[in-house]
C-alpha cells in the first residue's frame, strides 16, 4: 500500500515503475484527480492489480489420432545455456499422459523422449520451448507417438497355437 500525502489538489498520474520479482509490471497508467471531493473531502483510493508470473509448462502425450492419452513415457528436460543444452532432470508421464513443470527458470528449454509408451515407437525428435520471464500462463505442449506395428503371424513356433472351435457333428436322425 502506498500512501501520498499532502498533495495539491490537480490532476495525478501514478505508473508503477517496479514490481515484486514474483508478478508482472503493471504498465497502465492510473489518473488521479484531487478536487477535494474524496471521502471526507481528502481520502482518494486507487488500486492497481499485478498478474501473477507462472512458469510452468505442461505436455501431454497422445496417440498418433490424439484420441488416446499416453502415461508411461519417459523424458529427459534439457536447460539452455551458456550456449550448450543441460540434462536437468528424468520426468514419466502420468496416468492422464501429463507431465507438469511449476517454478522453471526463464530460459530455453527441451524434452526429449527416452523411453516410449508401451506398445508404441519411440520419437527423438526434441519439443524445444521458452519459459518467459512475464509468463502468465501454463505453456502447454503437445506429442504424439506412432503405435509400434505388430509383429503379423507368420508361424515361427513358440507359444500355443490360436484356440480353434470343435467340429460340428449333425445330428443323426432314426430311419423311419
């Protein structure tokens, strides 16, 4: 809360020049006009609102139609800088095929995925992305992943054959 006192009455403009390290600046400029006919004559209140910084980041990993979540997957997140990327650290998808990062340093970062969802085929190919330093909002990311083929028939041995139905007997009916 700031108070100013002693003020002429004229018209004012307040801009905040500074805001906490944990919010964004609010750069709007608010008119103030002291005429003398604030609360009781002196008393004028004015607020200004700051949006909270978020620097987090969510991916979620689908199938290759996204119709289907995928948990299980394996990333490593990789941190620019000094121009040279840096494992930061090893994170699975959950069971709604999310991973969520809060409280990221602004900076470049990448997933890159290490470890497929079962049953489907890995994919190098990194997910670069920026946290911001006025970031407001979760960066949402997206991947998705191709089902790994199936390994079709073909005999080979091994494990059981395919059940298969008994035959059908027709009834036998009595000569008349």
């Amino acid at each position: 809360k700031i108070i100013f006192t002693d003020l002429s009455y004229d018209m004012y403009k307040v801009k905040e020049k500074v805001a906490d390290p944990d919010y964004v600046l609010n750069s709007s400029e608010i008119e103030i006009d002291l005429d003398g006919l604030g609360v009781n004559g002196f008393i004028i209140e004015k607020e200004i609102t700051n949006i909270k910084k978020d620097h987090s980041v969510k991916l979620t990993k689908y199938n290759q139609n996204s119709t289907l979540k995928l948990k299980g997957a394996v990333f490593e997140l990789y941190k620019y800088s000094d121009n040279v990327y840096t494992k930061v650290i090893d994170v699975t998808t959950n069971d709604s095929g999310e991973i969520y990062l809060a409280d990221l340093t602004p900076a470049k970062y990448k997933f890159v995925e290490i470890t497929p969802p079962a049953g489907y085929l890995l994919d190098t190919n990194p997910i670069e992305f920026e946290i911001l330093d006025n970031q407001i909002s979760t960066l949402l990311l997206e991947m998705t992943n191709r089902l790994r083929p199936s390994s079709g028939g073909g005999g080979g041995g091994g494990g059981n054959p395919p059940p298969t139905e008994p035959p059908v007997t027709p009834p036998t009916v009595p000569p008349v």
